[in-house]
C-alpha cells in the first residue's frame, strides 16, 4: 500500500492527512497503465468502526489500507511484525504523528480497556458487572458478619450465594473495592 505514496498518488501531510494527487488510469493509445495527475482530495474514507481506510490500485488490483498504519510508516518507517499501531488519544481518526504509538496487541488492549474504558473486559467490576449479585452494600455486610465470626453456611444463605463466594469475598478475592 505505501508503494502508492512512494509513486506520488499519494501524500501525507504533517498532521496525518492522506491525500490523493494522482490517479491510475489505462491509456488507450498507449496501451499501458499511467498515473494522471488530479486534483488535491481527501483519499480517506471513514470506515463504521470509526477508522480511516486508503484505496489505491496496485499492479491492476485494489488494495484497502488503514489511513494510521500508511501515517506511521511515513513518518517513523515500517511497523514490526508483531506490532500494532495504538491512538493515545482514542479517536481513531486522529492521526496526527505525536497522537499515534506502536505497541503491542495486549499493550493496544489494555490501553483500550484501562484509558478508554471500552472493551469485554472494562465494566466489569462490582455492581457493575452484569452478572453481580450481591451490591457494595451487601458486600460491606458480608465482611462485618465474617469478622464477628458468623459462619460461611449461613451467610451464604442468608445472601443467597455459595459459601465459595462468601469465603473470597471475606478473604478480599472478589470485591476488592467494596
């Protein structure tokens, strides 16, 4: 894909715009495949995830490219097999060169989880959680019962949970904030 900006169909700008100068066509007389310069437009287009997609044609085929990944290897060279690219920011179609870092797919998802609070994983604690069944409350009530020396059996009963669940909660496996 960055094969299109070494040619000069495309161009990014400082602030990681993508930009199409040149345009791909078959001339007729000639029999061959020649780039016609164009009018300066946006070559990004917005995809339902939210990132910004380049096409080009390369060799006679179309090629898509994710606008961030094109932004960083222009400006900080080829991304490590492994690597992925990361907006600090979270917008993802911000992608200015000082908004954008290379990291790795856990690092990416832990960035989404902890800073953008997005993700399987970040809403998952507490009464938060879907599946709770107990409130801070009760868990308060759990912990102060456990210390007076109430046992496991009937607390789980009186709460209706396992005494499994009384028995982290007491110890401070579950609930950790509560």
């Amino acid at each position: 894909m960055y094969e299109a900006v070494i040619r000069g169909e495309i161009e990014i700008d400082s602030e990681g715009r993508v930009w199409r100068t040149g345009k791909r066509g078959w001339d007729r007389w000639q029999r061959a495949v020649r780039t016609n310069h164009c009018a300066t437009v946006r070559a990004e287009h917005l995809l339902p995830t939210g990132y910004l997609q380049v096409r080009a044609m390369l060799n006679g085929r179309r090629h898509n490219g994710l606008a961030h990944r094109l932004v960083w290897r222009h400006f900080n060279g080829p991304i490590p097999d492994g690597l992925t690219i990361n907006h600090r920011n979270g917008v993802k179609n911000d992608n200015r060169p000082e908004n954008l870092e290379i990291v790795t797919p856990s690092e990416n998802a832990k960035h989404a989880v902890r800073v953008l609070k997005v993700g399987r994983t970040a809403h998952q604690n507490g009464e938060a959680n879907h599946a709770a069944k107990l409130t801070a409350q009760q868990v308060q009530e759990i912990r102060m019962m456990r210390a007076s020396g109430e046992r496991l059996l009937s607390i789980a009963a009186a709460f209706g949970v396992t005494f499994q669940a009384i028995s982290k909660i007491a110890r401070g496996d579950r609930w950790r904030s509560g």
